[in-house]
C-alpha cells in the first residue's frame, strides 16, 4: 500500500523584533504563526554570549510547539540576517544585531532540538522563495528586499548564488551617499541607511526633528506631508542607485522587490524610475522587468524552507 504520510518542512524567517515561521508541503503554506523575539534588544541588553544562548533559547521556544503538532516535519531552514558561509554555516557578522560573531545557529540550535538545520542568509532565502513562486524564471532572479535593512539575494541557474565566502549580494551596503549615514557595517552612506524602514525614520527625523516610524511617515506623505514625500522620493532614487550598479554587474532580467517598505510603493515609484533609467546602461535600458512581490510576505519563510530539503530529523 502507497505510503501517504504527508511530509513537511518548517521555514523560518527571523527578523529584528520578531520571528515568523511557516509550515509547508511544497508551495503551499500549511501554518504560519509569529513569535515576539526581539533579537536586537537581546544583543543590546546582554554580552555577546548571554545573547547567543538567549537567541538560541527563545529560537527554540517558538520552534517546538510546531514539531510536535507536526510530527511529519521532516526538515528545517531558517533565513537569518547577516554574513553566513555557505560552507561551514558559521554566522561572520550580523549588522543589525551587534556583538553575534563567529556563531553557528544550525549547529547549536539543532543540537537542542535533535535536527539537521540549515541557515541562509535571510535575503537569500527570500530570493529563492520568490524564484520559486514566480514559476522559476528563466535567466534567473534578483530579489531586493526593504524590510528594518536592505537585502538582496541573486537566484541563477536555480541556485542561489552566494559568492566564495558566502557574503554575495550584500547589495544593502553599497554606498549611495559620500560619507553619508553611519551603517552597521562600519563604512558611511550605505542604502540601507536610507531605503529601509529605519533609514525612513532617520531621513524623517534630520528634516524635522521628529521621530516617527516609516509606516506613520508613509500616511503622512499620503496627507501631503511635504517632508514625508521628500523622505519616500529620495528612497526611491537610492534604491535604483543601487539597483544600476548590481545589474552593471549581473545582468539579470528579471528584479523583484519585497519587504514591509514596499507598502508604500507609490510614494518612491516615480523617482524610482526615474533614476532607474538614468543609471542604466544604455544597452540595459528597457530590458529590465521590476515586479513588486505578491507572495503576502511569505517568500522568506518559503525559502528557508525548500532551502532546507536535505536536511532531515537527527538519529
């Protein structure tokens, strides 16, 4: 008799504030639920190593609950924000959650929960769950994603492609403004610190002195804030500074943009544009397609989670 167990794989996609988890059979989201795990305020708050063992135990906590209702899991793929070797696993650097260094996620967490875990790179794993809901497109993807940073993922040939070292991509820190803005990476004016939603809240502030977070920005640019508007335009530019440069380099057809921030799309589209065709080459002009995502935010969990496909349950 045909076995019809069903077979599951658990993706995760971690962020600043919260973690978000998806349960899958192939494409198909079967289960999502979100988990307060401000990792950020972790990293501040604690030495590196009380965080890491913080992260690790709250990683765990949100995790459980799902392995057991779902026994049939059979893999997991966790999308991480930072500096991954695709070789050892081992976390270099998180930009966004200062003091992880050197640390390996899959190793540790898997020794707790008795799995094989592989972890991506969050914008890579957002990339190929977008690769793969778009139907796979031929000669590839580059995903862009404007969540609390900036990150970009590159899908060819249906592989991500991380680099040597595992850092390709990290088109989020890519200067656009000559000593501009301090990043967490160290160096000056990198994209992040503009076209993202923390970059909003600091363009915002320098023009007004007021701190607000993007989301109340974008509807006051809705209601004719000029300040607003400014903020949302000059993102806008940034972002397809960005974007002319990585495809000088890649040459990719097909752009797709994710990420909270792209709620508030039609307030940087016309400068976006704008700026796109002036940067191009000229042998690019016109043969770029942008898509804005429609996965419902679920590309990152997604890909974690196909990512994760040769990872099965520990002996």
């Amino acid at each position: 008799m045909r076995d019809v167990t069903p077979v599951y794989r658990l993706g995760l996609d971690v962020g600043g504030t919260n973690l978000r988890l998806g349960v899958f059979s192939d494409l198909r989201l079967i289960e999502e639920t979100r988990f307060e795990a401000n990792y950020s305020a972790i990293c501040k708050q604690h030495s590196p190593a009380q965080a890491w063992q913080k992260i690790i135990a709250v990683t765990a906590e949100a995790i459980q609950p799902l392995l057991e209702k779902y026994p049939a899991i059979q893999s997991i793929g966790i999308g991480f924000p930072g500096f991954i070797d695709p070789h050892t696993g081992i976390l270099a650097q998180s930009p966004n959650l200062p003091g992880l260094l050197n640390v390996n996620l899959g190793h540790d967490l898997g020794a707790r929960l008795g799995f094989n875990i592989r972890v991506e790179n969050d914008a890579n794993a957002a990339a190929f769950g977008e690769f793969s809901l778009l139907g796979q497109p031929a000669g590839g993807l580059l995903y862009l994603g404007l969540g609390t940073g900036v990150g970009a993922g590159l899908v060819v040939n249906g592989h991500v492609w991380a680099g040597q070292h595992g850092y390709a991509l990290e088109a989020g820190h890519i200067i656009v403004e000559h000593q501009g803005r301090l990043c967490g990476c160290g160096n000056h004016g990198c994209v992040e610190q503009y076209a993202s939603a923390t970059g909003i809240s600091k363009g915002y502030a320098e023009l007004t002195g007021q701190t607000r977070s993007a989301l109340e920005i974008a509807l006051a640019a809705e209601q004719g804030d000029e300040h607003a508007r400014a903020v949302y335009a000059d993102v806008g530019r940034k972002l397809a500074q960005m974007l002319a440069s990585v495809l000088k380099v890649v040459d990719v057809g097909t752009v797709l943009i994710g990420g909270g921030v792209v709620a508030a799309w039609s307030l940087m589209s016309e400068a976006f544009y704008q700026r796109l065709e002036a940067d191009l080459i000229p042998v690019l002009r016109g043969k770029i397609v942008v898509h804005l995502s429609r996965s419902g935010d679920i590309a990152g969990m997604l890909g974690a989670a196909l990512l994760a496909e040769s990872t099965t349950r520990s002996a």
